[in-house]
C-alpha cells in the first residue's frame, strides 16, 4: 500500500517540477515579451510622430518661405489621415496656429486648444529641441512629438515655430495588447504540448522501466529469485535492475548460507538435548549403579574387614601377618569411608539426600563434635581452642547429623592440615538479639594456622576428588568431603566460605538460619533422656501384663525385624503382609499398638489406619508409620490419616523402644550388673582378655557411638589399637560392633569407662 502511494507520488512529483519550472519560464517569457512589444511599438509610435513632424516641419518651412500658407493646411490634413494619428498642427513663433487637422480656424493660439502643452511648447519654441512625450489629451493617452523649426518669416531669432504630432497611444496599448495574447496563447499551447510529451516521455523512459522493475521485485515477495524485467531502456534504470540483481544474488547466498546455519544449528541443539538426556540418563543409573553397588561393595568388605579382624584375635597369627592384617583393615577401612563419601555425594547429585531435622541440644551437640577432633589435635600437640557464645540458642531444629558431618569434616581437614599452632572453632550468633522464637543466625567458624590453600586451589577444593595439598598428606583423605560438606550447607539454605594464605593457615565458614526449639525441654528432652537410658542399658523386657503388637508390612525382612527386636522382650508380635490382612487381624486381635508400614499394595498403612480410626475401639490405639520415604510430606499424610506418630526405616532400636515406651507407658526391665558382666558373647576366653583403654581415650569413640557415626568409630578403633597392641582385642571388638551397626553394642562395652551422657 505504502509502495504504491510512493509510486504515484514519483510520477507526481516528476509532472509537477517539470509543470512549475514550464510556467515559471513560460511566464517570465511572457513578461519579456509584453515589455519588449510594448517598448517597440512606442518605438514604432515615436518614430512615427517624429518622420511626421519631420514632414510638416519641412514642408510647412518651404511653403512659408514661399508665402503658399494654403498649401499648407492640406498637407497637415494629409498627415493626418495616417493611422494613429490624432492631430497634426503648425504653430507660429508667437504660438499661433498656423494649420491644425480636422479644424477650420487659423489663427487662435495653440495653448488655448491644448493648455496642458504650453509649458513644453515654450520650451521647445526656445530652445530648438525636438522632444517627444506622452501625456494625456482629453482624458486618452497620447504621444505628442514637437519639432522646432525657424523661418525667417517670422524674424524672430530665439522663437522657431513648431510642428505638432499627437498620436493616439491608447491604440498602441491595444495593439501590445493583442500581439501579447496572441503570444501567449502560442506559448501555452506551446507548454501544453512540452508538457504532454514530457509527460509521455517520463511515463515511458521513467515510470514504466521503473514500474515494471518493481513488479519484478514485489511479485516475488522481495529479491528471492529476482529476474530482471525484459524491455528495460538501456540507461541508469537497466543499471539498477542489474545492480538489484546482483544484490539479490547475494541475499540468496546469505539466506542459504543462514538457512544452512540454523538447521546447524537446531542439529546441534538436537544433540545437544540428546547428550543431555544422555548425560542425565548415564547419572542417574550412575547414582543407581552406586546406590546399588554401596551394598554389593559392603558386603565382601564386611568378609574382608571381618575375618582380618577375626584373624587378628586369632593367637596363631604371627608378628608379620599382624602387620600385613593391619595394612588389609586398614585400606578396608579407607574403601569404606570412600563407598560412603560416594553414595552421599551421588545422592546429593540427584537431589535424593533430604534433611531430616529434628530439636537436639546445642551445646550438647557442639560438645559432643569438639570431643572428637579435640582427641585428635591432642595427639598432633595442635592446641584446639573451642569458643561458643554465650548467647546461642539452647536448642534448635535443625538435621543434627548432617551438621555433624560437615562440622566434622571442616574440623578434621583443620586438624589434618596443622602440624603446628591452633585449630580454633567459634560459633556465635550474627546481628541483634531477635525475638525469642525467631530464626537466629549463626555463624560457626573453624581456623587453623596449618599449611593453607595455594591461591589457584581454592576454587577447586570444593570440586569431587580435589585434594589441594601433597600427595603424601592427602593420602588420608578422599578429596570428596568438602564437596559433600558444601552441598549439604547449600541445601541448609548457605554456603561455605574458605580464606586461606599459603603457609599460615585457612579459615573455613558457614553462616545458618537455625530456628530455636523452645518446647524442646518439655517434650524432646524426654524423649532423648529415655533413649539416652535405653541406649545406655539393656533392656531385657517389660513390667506388667504381655502386650500385643501388631506389624503390617509388605516385606517379611521387615517384619521379621520387629518380630525379632520385640519377641525378646516378651511382646507378642502378630505379622500382617498388607493393610487388608491387617486391619483384619487387628479387628480379630485387639492389639496394643500397630507398627504398619505406608506404601503397600492391596491397601496402604494411611488407608487401612484411616478405616481403623472409624472404629469406637480403635479410636485411641497406638499405631506408628514406618517407612523408609521420609519426606516431611510423607510424615505429614501419615498424622493426617491418625497415626500416633511416625518411625523411620531403617528401624532404630532404642528408638524404637523409647517411642513403646512413651505410648504404652512401659516400665523397662533392665539387664542387672550380673547379667551384664555375663558375656554375650560366645567366646567368654576373649572376653576375658579384654582391655578396655582409659576414659581419656575413649571419649571421641563414646561421642561418635552416640551419634552413630561409623566411620568415625572404626577410625577411632584403629587409632586404640594402634596405640597399644593390649586394646587390640577391645578395638576389635569394636570393630565386628561396627560392621553390624550396633552403636548399642559398642556403648555398653565403653560404657563402664566413660562418663554417663545428658
Ligand atoms: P580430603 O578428604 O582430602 O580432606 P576434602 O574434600 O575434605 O578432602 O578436602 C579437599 C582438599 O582441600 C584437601 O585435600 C586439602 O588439600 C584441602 N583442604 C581442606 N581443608 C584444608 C585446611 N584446613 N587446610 C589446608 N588445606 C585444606
């Protein structure tokens, strides 16, 4: 639409131009003309005027002379049939009228016939020059010529007499006038016809070559396949459509060349995508692949670590062979710690690690971790400094053993690294006392004066398997905990932050939001003080009548778990395979309390508790969900469908006891002194030989039982044993204990020698 109006406009603007500058020629023509008409037809009018003067004069000298005055009257008639002229007259020296045209008096003076004239026929008589002018003779234009002439009949010396023209200028003007139009209408028929041809001629040599290279171009969409038009004139406009040609020409190579480009690449996005989804598939049957293999990896290695500890009671094995068992448990050992380090990371990769936070005790938790590290700077002579403010929270929510771990992972690597100096680790709330249920920052900070991070590493140490430092001293490590360390604070909502200077030691830090647990002294306290006691002595069983337990799972293992944890005791366990059976069975039994697991086929633990709850009778009945999915939705749904409350799998048994204990409020039977000291184990000779170390030494073995952390008790067990070959068999001990997860166990063997917790 737009083109086609700019097309018009051209061809307008083309006429119009050419239209102003033909008229304005034109017409500045026609000026010139008129003037130069008229100037030659007043040229013509004088010229006439004065040859009739001239005439008269001549003739009207001669006659006077000759004294033939009649004569001349009739020649002043003559003259004055010639066209244009008005009047012709004489006029004496003493300005009589001698002869005048067209009139019969002779005599009476000139000026009284014409007064407007007297003053320049007086001039004129004087002076002898011939003059002409034009004035106005009764009310008409008019051209009066004068030519003096002397006679010396007159006999006056400074008096001539004249002779007189007056020619009728009016017709002059007609006459300019209509030689004028003519012109014009010449001219305009004339400019008519320039501008009709021009017209023709721009139409065809302009217009039209240019229309039809336009057409070429808008039929086809812009200059995709462009072709120029045929019958262009061989000018600027044929150059144009070969120049467009040739741009076209171009355009088509760039757009096949971007064409080209953009299927390179979508191909590459394409493969891109794909090796993404590649990648991502290959992780996640990586993360699979070693959820997997961490159980076939724990296996072997339990007969490996098994029998070389095994091995290392045996008496029959020799110094040398000692030594060589030694180096075996402890690679085992070292493969141990790195299968873990990989399955939390790999975990961490797929985002499956999920915080479990619960209210633990602060200090008691700070106290517990510094006890650990502080054993091992202790024997590095590293003076450990420990510093908590005075104003932390007693308690908080929060996921206490992934704290643990990372607090646990910066303070050793701090240990590690420092041969000389001070490890010092603060913690301290950052900013303004807040509200005192509101969510307090705090800032736990660990220092070292060891060896530092060369500049260049410190980006990198946070990557899996970055280890900064020489191969010698990271031989310990795997180069996998601060990756791990760093990816659990991030999921706590920070990040952890190094300074560090080659040389002179590094600071590693964290700040967390950690919300206050304010009822935790009324409720968790219990809870914990119960599992405290129950962990610290065995329970053989229960006072009052024999309850009834009833566990639903869909997997026997598990349920064999419950059977074979409770039995002992003295509950009577019923098993149910799914919620159906179990909801039956429970109609049927009447049991105390339900341990039922969540997902199951025929019908879930939440649906067969939801239809539990609808009886009067099993309105109040103690059931727990177990499952090993802990998402906090998973335990939310669980209280919504009426479960009392919910117990994660792998079962923990003091926990597990605690949790009967609370909602069947049991009196525990304990195992006495006597009992105790009767070996439960079956080779009473070892128990017999062994020897517990001090309770200097075994406080960071009795931290790490309390908090479940494996890998550090086998640490610690092989540090016991490396200290004196007599606690080889304790460490040992130990050792089996850990292999089969029994904190419990490996607390009720130190636990003559250590301080009673909480
Ligand atoms: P590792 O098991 O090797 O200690 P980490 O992931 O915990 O693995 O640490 C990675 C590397 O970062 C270490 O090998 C060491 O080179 C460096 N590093 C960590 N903490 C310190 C520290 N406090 N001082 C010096 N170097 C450290």
């Amino acid at each position: 639409m737009r083109q086609k109006s700019s097309k018009s406009h051209l061809s307008h603007q083309l006429l119009l131009g050419f239209g102003i500058s033909l008229a304005t020629v034109g017409l500045t023509t026609l000026g010139l003309n008129y003037f130069l008409i008229q100037s030659k037809l007043e040229k013509e009018l004088e010229q006439r005027a004065q040859s009739i003067t001239q005439g008269v004069g001549f003739s009207a000298e001669g006659l006077i002379e000759l004294g033939n005055t009649s004569i001349i009257k009739r020649v002043v008639q003559n003259y004055a049939t010639l066209p244009t002229v008005v009047e012709v007259a004489i006029v004496s020296p003493n300005r009589e009228t001698l002869a005048r045209s067209g009139s019969a008096l002779r005599n009476p003076p000139y000026a009284s016939i014409h007064p407007e004239l007297t003053q320049v026929l007086e001039e004129a008589s004087q002076t002898g020059l011939e003059t002409s002018f034009r004035t106005t003779i009764d009310g008409k234009p008019a051209l009066v010529a004068i030519l003096p002439f002397s006679s010396t009949l007159f006999g006056l010396a400074d008096r001539r007499g004249l002779a007189i023209a007056i020619l009728d200028a009016e017709e002059l003007q007609q006459q300019a006038w209509q030689t004028f139009s003519t012109s014009t209408f010449t001219l305009l028929i004339g400019m008519a016809a320039i501008l009709a041809l021009m017209t023709v001629m721009i139409q065809r040599v302009v217009l039209h070559p240019l229309q039809s290279l336009n057409k070429a171009v808008t039929d086809r969409n812009g200059l995709d396949h462009f072709i120029i038009p045929s019958g262009l004139p061989n000018n600027e406009i044929q150059f144009l459509a070969q120049t467009i040609q040739s741009a076209a020409t171009c355009v088509e190579t760039y757009q096949q060349e971007l064409r080209q480009q953009a299927q390179d690449l979508e191909k590459a996005i394409q493969e891109l995508q794909q090796a993404k989804e590649v990648a991502e598939a290959a992780n996640r049957s990586k993360s699979t692949f070693l959820a997997n293999m961490n159980h076939e990896l724990r296996t072997p290695l339990n007969g490996i670590l098994g029998y070389a500890q095994i091995l290392q009671r045996d008496g029959a094995t020799t110094t040398k062979q000692l030594k060589g068992l030694g180096v075996i448990q402890q690679c085992g050992s070292h493969l141990l710690t790195l299968i873990n380090d990989i399955l939390d990371l790999s975990k961490l990769e797929v985002q499956k690690m999920e915080l479990y936070p619960e209210d633990f005790h602060l200090a008691n938790f700070l106290a517990c971790t510094v006890d650990i590290c502080g054993v091992k700077a202790e024997q590095k002579s590293v003076e450990f400094h420990y510093q908590p403010a005075a104003n932390l929270p007693i308690a908080v929510y929060a996921d206490d053993k992934r704290l643990r771990q990372v607090l646990l992972n910066l303070l050793s690597n701090a240990v590690k690294f420092t041969d000389f100096g001070t490890v010092t680790f603060r913690v301290e709330r950052v900013g303004e006392a807040p509200e005192p249920d509101a969510v307090q920052r705090i800032r736990f900070q660990i220092q070292d004066t060891g060896i530092g991070i060369a500049p260049e590493k410190l980006g990198k140490i946070f990557l899996p398997f970055e280890q900064a430092g020489n191969r010698d001293r990271n031989s310990e490590g795997t180069g996998l905990g601060l990756a791990i360390s760093q990816q659990i604070i991030e999921k706590m909502g920070s990040t952890i932050q190094v300074e560090s200077v080659l040389g002179q030691g590094s600071i590693f830090s964290f700040e967390l939001d950690l919300i206050p647990a304010a009822d935790w002294i009324v409720g968790q306290a219990i809870a914990q003080c119960l599992k405290g006691r129950i962990a610290n002595q065995k329970v053989i069983g229960y006072q009052g009548d024999q309850r009834k337990i009833l566990a639903i799972d869909d997997r026997e293992e598990n349920r064999l778990v419950v059977v074979n944890m409770l039995e002992p005791l003295g509950f009577q366990v019923a098993e149910a395979g799914d919620g159906q059976t179990g909801l039956d069975l429970a109609i049927q039994m009447r049991p105390d309390l339900i341990i039922t697991d969540v997902c199951m086929s025929i019908m879930d633990g939440l649906e067969m508790t939801r239809r539990l709850r609808q009886f009067t009778d099993f309105a109040t009945t103690p059931i727990i969900a177990s499952s090993a999915t802990l998402s906090q939705v998973d335990i939310q749904s669980s209280l919504d469908a009426g479960c009392s409350s919910f117990f994660p799998k792998p079962i923990e048994f003091t926990g597990l006891l605690a949790e009967l204990q609370r909602l069947l409020n049991l009196q525990w039977i304990y195992e006495t002194e006597l009992e105790a000291t009767q070996p439960t184990v079956s080779n009473a000779d070892e128990v017999a030989r062994i020897m517990v170390p001090p309770a200097a030494e075994l406080a960071a073995l009795y931290a790490a039982a309390q908090g479940g952390f494996i890998t550090d008790i086998q640490q610690e067990a092989n540090r016991l044993k490396q200290l004196s070959s007599e606690y080889t068999v304790f460490a040992n001990r130990v050792l089996e204990l850990s292999q089969q997860f029994d904190d419990e166990g490996i607390l009720r063997l130190i636990e003559p020698q250590c301080p009673k917790p909480l």
